[in-house]
C-alpha cells in the first residue's frame, strides 16, 4: 500500500531524503516520479564544475527549462507534493542561493569548504528557506561554531570525495555524529553519502536525524521497494 507523505511526516523519528544528481532535466524529472508519494522530501544535488570535479545539470550547459523554475513560469515536478532540498556544491554561493530560492527551494544546503561569502549567502536565505551547513569528513566539527544561529541542520558527509553518488562509506562518521550531538544537541544532523540498509541502523543510533540516499534508492532494482524499506528503519 502507498504510504501517503502525512503519514510519513507524522509517524517517523527518522527522516528519509532520496537525493538525486541529475545528468540533465530529463534525468531529474524521471527519477523524482519514481519516488513522489513516497517522501516528504527529495534532495536535489548541484555540482558546479569548480567546487565539484565534474558540473551536472544546471551548471552543465544552458538550461532553458532552469530559467523557467527561475523566473517561475515553471514549477519542479510535484510541487504541490514534496519539498526540495538543494544541495549546492559551489564555490562562491553568496552569488546564486537567491536563485535556487526562486526555483523553489524549502532547504538550501551549503558546504563549509566552499569558497566565497558563506556567511553573506547564508544571511541572504535566512527569511527566506531553511538552511544546513555540509562538513566534509576532514573539517572540524567545530567549524559548526561560525554558522550556527544561521543553520537548523548540519549535513555530515560520509564519503571522502563529494560530487559523485555510488562512494564507499566511511565509519567514522558514526564518532562525528556523536561529537555534533553532544556539542550541539538542538541541532538537526543530515547525513549524506554511501548510505545504505546496512548501515543505515548504525547512523540512526548515533543519532542522525535524517538521512540522504542516492544509489541505494536509485540504482536499485526497485526504487519504491528501496525507500518503502528505509521508511521501515
């Protein structure tokens, strides 16, 4: 039976997010219909080329469809629906987190190492969407410190290099969550990267509030099966 998305955000102490880094806006609008009505919320990933090894959809090449969610004549597919979480992996945010605002955003995540303005990109959005800050495996947790009036979710990676989905994970991210929860209990923890069914139980323990799947939904041979399974967690 199809499990409704007020039942998911009512009944679960653990929020499952279906992240998707689309190759272009075909791709995006494919695998957001394999899971709408099944979550409450999607990520969508943003590579720009410079901060990332590689640039996906929009950064890619010209998108007549982005400057449609843009200037709003469109809406992302299931609007009405879902809620979209943007993971902008970019240098310099601070020059385009007002135009991810305007596609729809409910959620901005930004990384910590990027370079630029983070704090100004982050004062932009604050009456505007929610907002996370994504650590790497390597940054410092307390990193968290500069950022922390401003955000409502921290992001912890749990992979070695960010802009790929499909990476091994990596155990210590289980210690980094404790460290966020004990330094910063009100906080939100998001973890993303090399999620799975296996170890998903051990992320939950520890303490993660939510968490970000990417290959484990969509690579598998049945992604509603795939987030009906995680639902169950």
């Amino acid at each position: 039976m199809m499990m409704n998305t007020q039942e998911i955000s009512t009944n679960r102490k653990i929020e499952i997010i279906p992240a998707i880094l689309p190759v272009d806006f075909d791709d995006l609008n494919e695998k957001i219909d394999l899971v709408l009505g099944f979550t409450k919320t999607i990520q969508i990933d943003i590579c720009d080329g410079q901060f990332t090894p590689s640039p996906g959809w929009p950064l890619k090449k010209h998108d007549d469809n982005f400057e449609k969610l843009v200037q709003q004549e469109n809406g992302l597919p299931g609007w009405e629906k879902v809620d979209y979480e943007f993971d902008l992996m970019v240098n310099r945010p601070e020059e385009v987190v007002e135009r991810w605002v305007g596609v729809g955003a409910t959620r901005i995540i930004l990384h910590a190492e990027s370079k630029g303005d983070i704090l100004g990109a982050f004062e932009k959005l604050s009456d505007n969407v929610e907002t996370g800050l994504a650590l790497s495996m390597d940054t410092p947790i307390e990193t968290i410190e500069s950022y922390k009036d401003l955000i409502s979710c921290a992001q912890l990676m749990a992979i070695d290099h960010i802009g790929y989905q499909g990476q091994k994970f990596n155990e210590k991210v289980i210690d980094r969550i404790k460290q966020v929860k004990k330094m910063y209990p009100g906080l939100i923890i998001s973890i993303d990267g090399g999620v799975s069914l296996e170890n998903a139980p051990r992320l939950i323990d520890a303490g993660a509030n939510r968490l970000i799947v990417g290959s484990a939904i969509f690579e598998s041979d049945n992604p509603i099966d795939a987030v009906q399974r995680f639902n169950r967690l």
